[in-house]
C-alpha cells in the first residue's frame, strides 16, 4: 500500500528541477543549417551511407544462409 502511495506521488506530482546554466533548452536550439557542408555531411549524407551499408551487409547474410 505504501508502495503505490509512493509511486502515484511521485508519477501525478509536478516534480520542477532547475535547468543548470549553460546547458541549451529546447527554444534556443536552431534546425539543421543546409549552407553548412558540416551539417550535410553529418545529418544527410552520413546516414545514408550506414542506410545503405546495412542494407547491403543483411543482404549479403541471406545470400550466405541460402548456400
């Protein structure tokens, strides 16, 4: 009993922590900056690549498994 007492005052509580200096919150962060050949590289191309290296290598696994 006690433990569900507990558990609902800490679930339905509105429990407020203080966001530590420096730290960036979700309104300051900005989107992707497509100008950046940075950003391209990391959030585009990136990606794909691993995308596609996956697919290719699970491929490759059913090929082996088939023989």
């Amino acid at each position: 009993m006690i433990r569900y007492t507990l558990l609902s005052a800490l679930l339905y509580s509105k429990i407020h922590a203080q966001t530590p200096t420096g730290t960036p919150t979700p309104g300051e962060n900005s989107g992707i900056d497509l100008n950046s050949t940075a950003d391209i590289i990391i959030y585009i191309i990136l990606p794909i690549i691993f995308a596609l290296l996956v697919f290719i290598w699970v491929r490759t696994k059913k090929q082996d498994k088939n023989k």
